[in-house]
C-alpha cells in the first residue's frame, strides 16, 4: 500500500468525525454537508486506489448521463454529446460534484460520421451496470432498435457496435423517464464543467502559451454568445466585489470588463 493511500486513510477519522459532528445537528442543510463531505473523501480515497466505483454511480451535472469516470483528480464526462465541442470534456472537482446536482437528461442523440467511442451492446451493458443502474441486455436492445441508433461493423468485430454516447444518451433518458425525472426546463450555462477554458484570461501567466490562451478565448466567448444566461452573468461579473473576477464573463474578459467598467454611463 503506498504512502498516499495510508496517508488518506489516517485523514479519513477526521474527516468522518467532522461528518458525524454535521449529521448531529439533525438540519436538512447540515445533513447535505455531511454527505458531500464523506463523498469526496470516498472519491479521492478510490482514485488513489484505482477504484471508480462512486464517481461511476453519479450523472453527469451537465447531461445527465452516467458516463463520469476519474481523471486527474477530477470527474469527467467522456460522453461527446456533452462537450461542446470536439476535444472539449466537462470535468468537475469531486468538492464540485459532490455539491451539484445530476443534470437532466437532454435526450436522444444520434451520432454522424464514424464515431470513435464504439463499443458492442454486452459491452455497454455491463458499463452502465457499474454505475448502479443496470438493465438487462435484452432491454438495452429493444431501446437502441427503438430510437433507431446507428450501428457499425468493424473489421474482426462479430457484434454490432454502437456509440456509447449514443447509447449513454438512450439509457439516461429511459432511467429518467422510469423515475419521473424528466424536466421541460433544461437550460444551462454554457460553461458547467468547463472551468479550465473559462479561466484562461488574456492576462494569464506569461508562461503559458498566448496563442492558446487567445485560441481559448475565442472558443469560450463563442459558448458564451449563444448561453441563454449571458446577461445575467455579465451583469453579477460587472457588479463590485472584494475579489475581481478572472476569466471569461458573459462574453467577456477581465480586461474588457475593466475597460467597460470605465467608461462613463
């Protein structure tokens, strides 16, 4: 056992000791916070571990999916349908997720093209099984015939293969659905789980690369020009605080909310 791994398990009595002395209070808020608090020390203990059982069990804040899996510290949804954008991936810090609620699924998605998460259906299967939301195989088919997902046949492959995405999709909304979680109101910013490109500002470290911090830039203010809270988060970014806020914000960047902040009304 490394010396990370039982450096984490001494830390856990304090943690569960701060947990139980929450949970004593007896409120639903000190209730939350306990939970959460145990959550994320479970979640940084697995990953140490290699372990993904409790970040696997949670939806993705964003989609809905259960496609979470740990990376690097983080939760990251590796479903395509949520990125925003090719090579863009959603994560969240465990603390974050631990206190986010699990997104409403948005529903079916069909992929185009030749997609590069295929897998065969036992292989889904048992993937969505780890999350604690398992169903049978022969569901799973009668679903993916239902919506009409496309499939692919590879070479030396004797099943079928679908898109994960795809079928992450497929299986979020019909769990939803079973449970009546489904929402009409699924608007959301577009920048959840995108703390890394939405804090990369034109007055970055001058380590960092420029032309990937303006690339980055570019590509937040596009999500931003098309986000349904744009003006609302412009306006919290605009008002006075103890902390000025970096990044992009509402379409802008430190900087240009600096020089908006300026100029007379």
């Amino acid at each position: 056992m490394s010396t990370q791994v039982l450096d984490k398990i001494s830390e856990g009595h304090d943690v569960i000791a701060r947990a139980n002395r929450l949970a004593q209070e007896g409120t639903t808020l000190a209730h939350r916070e306990a939970s959460a608090i145990r959550d994320v020390y479970v979640m940084e203990t697995e990953e140490l571990t290699g372990d993904t059982v409790t970040v696997r069990m949670r939806a993705c804040p964003a989609c809905g999916c259960f496609t979470l899996l740990p990376y690097k510290g983080k939760a990251q949804c590796i479903s395509r349908h949520c990125a925003p954008r090719p090579g863009l991936r959603r994560r969240w810090t465990y603390q974050e997720l631990a206190y986010t609620k699990p997104g409403t699924p948005r529903g079916i998605q069909r992929s185009d093209g030749y997609p590069a998460d295929l897998r065969s259906l036992a292989f889904l299967t048992d993937f969505f099984a780890e999350s604690g939301n398992q169903v049978p195989l022969s569901t799973m088919q009668n679903w993916v015939r239902l919506h009409n997902l496309p499939t692919h046949k590879v070479d030396g492959q004797r099943a079928l293969l679908y898109s994960l995405s795809d079928v992450a999709t497929v299986h979020a909304a019909q769990l939803a659905a079973r449970q009546g979680a489904t929402c009409a109101d699924t608007a959301r910013p577009a920048c959840v789980g995108l703390a890394d490109l939405f804090y990369n500002t034109d007055d970055q470290a001058p380590a960092m690369d420029q032309r990937l911090v303006r690339r980055r830039i570019e590509v937040a203010k596009q999500l931003c020009a098309a986000c349904p809270f744009r003006e609302p988060c412009l306006e919290v970014a605009m008002q006075p605080n103890d902390k000025e806020q970096h990044g992009v914000a509402g379409g802008l960047t430190r900087t240009e909310r600096r020089a908006l902040k300026g100029k007379p009304r």
